[in-house]
C-alpha cells in the first residue's frame, strides 16, 4: 500500500530534477494499476493521479508544479483537502 510519506517524496524528487516525468508517471501508473483506495485515501490517489498525467509529452497537459506542490501541502497536513462527492438522484423505475 503506497503510503503519503511515499507520495510525498515522489513528487519532491520530481520537482527537484531527480526523476523524469516518464518516471514518474510511470511509477503513478502502476500504483494506479495495482492499488485499491480506500475513500479514506482519496488524496494519496489525486496525487497520484495527478503524477500519472505527466505521462503526456505536451507540456500543455502536465499537472502544474503549484498543484503538485499543493499535494505535498496537503499530504504534510499543512493545508486541508476538500473533496466535493455528488449524489445523483435514483432514477424512478419504468414500470
């Protein structure tokens, strides 16, 4: 199970030049692939998904190094992360 304390050094060493978009988004990928979240752990898998998406060559795409930096922040719990869950409502049966 892929820990915040892991997540957390992973983005830091992308954003400090250690390792490539390639891998790191390949290592978000498979996490990605591998791991269950809990709803719990919604923030570990927005970073990570958030990692995934540097997979893209055009840079247009990349996740901003502010977000990425947002995630530290909040993985530190140095600032709150909010999730906003809708619910949809239950269509009426057609009888």
């Amino acid at each position: 199970m892929v820990t915040k304390e892991e997540v957390i050094s992973k983005i830091n060493n992308y954003l400090n030049g250690k390792v490539t978009k390639k891998e790191i988004s390949q290592w978000a990928i498979q996490v990605l692939s591998k791991e269950r979240f809990s709803t719990e752990q919604i923030l570990i898998e927005d970073a990570v998904t958030a990692l995934s998406l540097l997979h893209d060559e055009n840079e247009r795409f990349d996740t901003a190094n502010e977000d990425l930096s947002f995630y530290i922040d909040c993985l530190s719990d140095k600032k709150p992360y909010g999730v906003k869950i809708e619910f949809l409502p239950e269509k009426e049966a057609v009888v």
